[in-house]
C-alpha cells in the first residue's frame, strides 16, 4: 500500500492545485486517507504513477472530472485532497 509522509517535498501537491490543461503524475495518497476510501481512490486507478489531468469542472466547481488511466472520473474537492501529485514545472503551464 502506498504511503507518503505528511511532510511531503515542496514538489508535491494535492489533486485539488492541479491547473486546468496541465498533466501531472500521481505520487500517491495521503496517509490520512484510510479504510474504503483509501480503497476505492486506489481501485479507480488513482495510484503512483498513473498520469491525471482535469476533464471538466461541474458548474458550481464541485466535483471535477479528472482523466485518470483512459477512465473520466468525479471526485468532490474533499476527495481530491487526498490524492498527491507531483507539481507541474512552469514549463508545463506555458
């Protein structure tokens, strides 16, 4: 199971920073999610390594669509915290 400190590098990010039209890797979960929540994000293919960008925000900005293994996938703001990213270099956004 994957595990990443709280005290993560400055190179990591939560889901919920992600820019819109930037792709970023997923270094995994944090380790205060647990039990079937833990589960179902990583059996939705929310694991490390796999590829993630946003596809769409609802109207009201809760949930987002993430693209994440080929699959379009809605998680809540409270959700997506959970999941962390590598941060996108400037590069990425230009």
């Amino acid at each position: 199971e994957e595990e990443l400190k709280e005290s993560h590098s400055e190179d990591t990010i939560r889901l919920t920073r992600l820019p819109e039209g930037v792709e970023a890797t997923i270094l995994g979960l944090s380790p205060s999610c647990r039990g079937a929540m833990r589960r179902r994000l990583m059996d939705l293919g929310f694991v490390r390594g796999s590829s993630i960008r946003i596809d769409m925000h609802s109207p009201l900005g809760n949930p987002t669509a993430y693209i994440v293994r080929g699959a379009a996938i809605a998680l809540r703001h409270d959700q997506a915290r959970y999941i962390l990213i590598q941060r996108p270099h400037a590069s990425a956004t230009e």
